[in-house]
C-alpha cells in the first residue's frame, strides 16, 4: 500500500514519500469544497481520489505495474489528474507529452518513451497517427477522453474506470520514478528526465515555502499540465497546503484578469511573457480589483522594467524563482515574499547547493558570469537520470554538480542572478527550444544544404527561433513554402519565425563549429519576417 519513510526535510521525515499517498491524506483532510477545477470540472480532493482510483484499478487489470509507462497527449482537462495520479498508483511511470508535438518531433518521443498505455483526446490520436506510431501499440491499449471512442481506433476512457475491490495497491517509494518530462536540452534531441516520487512532492512543498501558502489561499494557472513546473506549481502545491487551484485550457490576455477575479485567487503564475502582454494591455480602473497577493516570477529574459511595471501597476508582489526540469521541474532556487534582493532567483537554501562553474569546472568568485551548478542537499529531489541515456545523464552530472546550461551569477549574499540561456537551445514563450532539434527537422528539406537555427530577441521578452540557411547549389526556396513544410513537420512553438539565406555558415577555426554568437548578433533587417506575411498564427499548410 503506502511507501516507507520518506528522506528528512528541515529535520523531519516527510510526511509522505510517494504521490499516492500524499492524495491519500489531502483527501481526508481537506474540506469538502476545496480541490481542483480544471477547464471549470471541479473535484474535490476527495473525488479526486475516488476517481483516481478507478482508474489505478482499471490500468492494473490490464497489466500496468512496475516497469510499465502510461502516456498522455492531452490537452488540459481533469482527466490528466486522473491518469497521472492513478499510474503511479500501480507502480508505473506517467509520461505527459506536450501537446504541441507533432509528426518528427512526435515520433522521436514515443520511440523513445516506448509506452504500455496511451491516452488522447481527438486531435492527439490524429497526431499519432500522421506521424506513424499508432500501430506500434496493441489496439487494447489506446483510449481516447473524447465522446467518439473511434480516434484512431481507440477505447473509450470510460473502459478504464473499473470498481474492482480485488485490486491490489503496490507498495511505492519515495524513490521510485514517478514521471519522465521530455525536455530540450543544450544539445540532441530531446530527454526524457525521470523524475522520482520524491523529487514531485518537494517541489510542491518548496511552494508552500516561497508564497506562505495557507488553506485560505487559492491558486489560478494557465500552465500547462505536459509541464513539470505546471505539475509542481498548479496542482502539488496548492495540494499540500489544502488550498483550492484553478487551472485554464487557454490564456486569453484580455480575459485574464476576469479569470482571476472568478477564481479568486490569491496566488497566480504568469510566467514569462505573459507578463509583458498583461503589462501591454490599456490602463484599467480594474487593475487593482483582484485579490492576489503573490505572483510567482521567472522574469530573466523579459525586457527591462516590465517587472517593476507589473508590481507597481497591479499592485502584486513577484517572487522570482529558477529551476528546471532536472531539479525536480519547478523551485528548486527561489526568492521569497519582502525580499531586500527582488530582481534575484533567490537561494537554494536547505534544497540544493548553487555554484557558478567556467567551461573548466572551476568555482567562480562571486559577480563572475558562468554555468549555473546545483547539487542537491536532500536525496531524491533531483532526476534519476535520462530514460534510456545513462551516457548523457553521466555528463550532465559529472564532478558532482547538475549541469544546467545556464548562464548566471552569484552576488556577495549568494543570491543567484539568471543571465540567459547557452547557444544550443533558446525560450520562447515559455517553451525551452533544443537549435539541435529544429536543425535536424529542416536539414532533411530537400533544398537545404546546411542550416543553423539561433534564438533572436524578441519584442515581449524571451527569443524567437531565427533560421540561416545554405541553399544547394542552383536551388531556390520560396520562404513562404518553407514555413508550410516546417509546420507540418515540427511543434508550433519551434516553426522559425526569421528565415535567411546565407552563401556560407560562420565557423571556428580549430573545430569548425558554427559561431552562433556570431549569428546572434546578426540585425534581422536582412531576413524574411514569417509574422509579416502570416501573422503571429502558424499557418497550415494548403491542401492538395
């Protein structure tokens, strides 16, 4: 049934060591109108359980235990809760796919994450099917959430609740994987970060910390639930301080607000960009009618002074924070309410040790600009490694330290300032980007002889994805088409915005790599704008 004892944190055990029984206790002591409302279904923390169960019953008595992966392709709905919580129930690994994937993107992840389960809606069954996957999973084993149970010859999901009294609850640990979230990393294609039970229900508690969250505080979020950060910021902490969350399917800038207000949250999570868009938006006398006290901030990469400008105009307080899928998803450093140092990421406090190391590993002093370190101070709130990639999970981890990519600094107080992000991959609007990944989608375009994707400014904050390109010989690619033939092929998120062409690619001297600082730098008054002529929506590509 329940795990064994969980590792200490501030001197004690935790109270639980795995996610099932953390659900167990907030059911049973939560008040009966406080829960989860997600897409505007609510449940109760103690429905939530009923259902989960259900659904642990119904994946066990078809062979879902330990070993085994469960994988979704869901947009935001109450059964992402239901499948998650009731996966680990049995033993088994959650695997939350972002529902932006497609065709190559897409294929790569399922082979890798090689799934017992899947579960869609309707677009993400067609999804699998264009990209090739659905017939590499028995028929038994695909279920769909939408009323038409024929998706891609799927099950209904009703066929997975099962009151079963028979079905017997492992014993789960603290140490177990709970989760892989596929992430993008500095360089390859995207990893798989297994995550253990443990590392999931610190991160909640860490939220507990950072806002001083009590039962009479509710949450509002628009992240999404394919996200470790959205798992960990939206759901795990308002649930271990038995307050009430919200979570949207979609942001709407000008309808935010509204939903802020019906929700009556007091804590939020614009991250990111959203900010700067909230900041864009026309003057109110509603500015200020909300009942928010705290917004959790990861505000790095926004244009200067939007911060402030958020704080003064609406009068909330932001709580920056770093962190990353590899530390446990979201938290792992972060500031706190009344801090004297606002515009920092905070410390890693009693979590986590944070170092600043140069491309030799060594300790900088402090003010010097280098790799973002982090080593964990409680066992199990870090990764377990890469699925199926104990070679990179080894260079990520070497001398001791996580390795994250990132630039930043430390000052004289600790506390850590995030400058950016390394060469090989860029955020746009909210989402880490691998250049590798998107290289290797365009390279196969028959006209592209080499190609470099770098991340650009962009005007709200963070970067667009920004492509050169070398041509083959005596060939000419019409900008337009290509973006059709990128969308088609790759997530929304990650189809370039600039597209140019070049004779030649800028490259080092000793080992011929390509200097991105020196494509970084390039003005974008000689490249081809996709917004321009298509606007800021993707745009299909036209029927035959």
């Amino acid at each position: 049934m329940a795990g064994t004892t969980a590792p200490l944190v501030n001197g004690a055990p935790a109270p639980w060591g795995d996610l099932g029984s953390l659900l167990d206790d907030v059911a049973a002591t939560a008040l009966p109108d406080v829960g989860v409302t997600i897409d505007d279904r609510f449940e109760s923390y103690a429905i939530l359980r009923e259902s989960t169960l259900r659904i642990a019953s119904g994946l066990q008595g078809r062979g879902v235990g330990p070993g085994k992966r469960v994988c979704t392709l869901l947009q935001t709905r109450i059964e992402v809760l239901h499948i998650w919580f009731g996966t680990v129930m049995t033993g088994a690994v959650w695997v939350p796919l972002n529902t932006g994937l497609q065709g190559d993107d897409l294929r790569h992840i399922l082979q890798d994450a090689e799934p017992d389960v899947i579960v869609a809606d309707g677009e993400g069954w067609a999804k699998i099917g264009a990209c090739g996957f659905q017939s590499a999973l028995a028929p038994d084993m695909r279920f769909t959430v939408e009323a038409d149970s024929g998706f891609g010859d799927a099950h209904s999901f009703d066929e997975l609740r099962s009151n079963d009294p028979d079905w017997v609850r492992p014993c789960v640990i603290y140490s177990d994987p709970a989760v892989i979230i596929y992430t993008g990393g500095t360089t390859g294609l995207p990893k798989g970060v297994v995550l253990p039970h443990f590392a999931m229900i610190c991160g909640g508690i860490r939220y507990g910390e950072a806002f001083a969250a009590t039962s009479a505080d509710r949450h509002f979020s628009v992240s999404p639930l394919f996200h470790a950060g959205g798992l960990t910021i939206a759901v795990l902490g308002p649930m271990i301080a038995r307050m009430h969350t919200t979570v949207d399917r979609t942001f709407s800038v000008s309808g935010y607000w509204a939903r802020v207000r019906e929700s009556r949250a007091t804590l939020i999570n614009p991250i990111g960009v959203i900010l700067t868009m909230l900041c864009r938006q026309p003057t109110s006398d509603e500015d200020r009618n909300h009942s928010v006290r705290a917004c959790l901030g990861v505000t790095g990469q926004l244009p200067d002074g939007v911060p402030a400008e958020f704080s003064r105009r609406f009068g909330i307080e932001i709580v920056n924070i770093y962190s990353l899928s590899e530390a446990s998803g979201a938290l792992m450093v972060y500031n706190h309410l009344g801090s004297s140092t606002p515009a920092a990421n905070g410390k890693g406090r009693h979590w986590a040790d944070v170092a600043i190391l140069d491309k030799t590993g060594n300790l900088l002093p402090a003010g010097a600009l280098g790799e973002i370190a982090l080593r964990p101070k409680i066992p199990f709130t870090f990764m377990l490694g890469y699925h199926r990639n104990p070679v990179r999970t080894l260079e990520v981890f070497s001398n001791l330290w996580l390795h994250t990519g990132d630039l930043g600094y430390l000052d004289h107080d600790g506390f850590l300032f995030f400058e950016g992000r390394e060469a090989h991959w860029l955020r746009r609007r909210g989402e880490n980007i691998s250049c590798y990944e998107v290289e290797a989608i365009i390279a196969q375009h028959p006209g592209v002889d080499e190609v470099a994707v770098v991340g650009t400014p962009a005007e709200i904050g963070e970067e667009d994805v920004k492509v050169f390109i070398v041509t083959k010989a005596d060939v000419r690619i019409d900008p337009a088409d290509f973006i059709h033939w990128c969308a088609a092929r790759m997530a929304a998120f990650k189809v370039p915005r600039f597209v140019e062409f070049v004779s030649t690619l800028p490259r080092s001297t000793a080992k011929r790599e390509v200097e991105r600082h020196v494509l970084r730098a390039m003005p974008n008054d000689g490249a081809w704008d996709r917004e321009k002529v298509f606007g800021r929506k993707i745009p299909a590509a036209p029927r035959s």
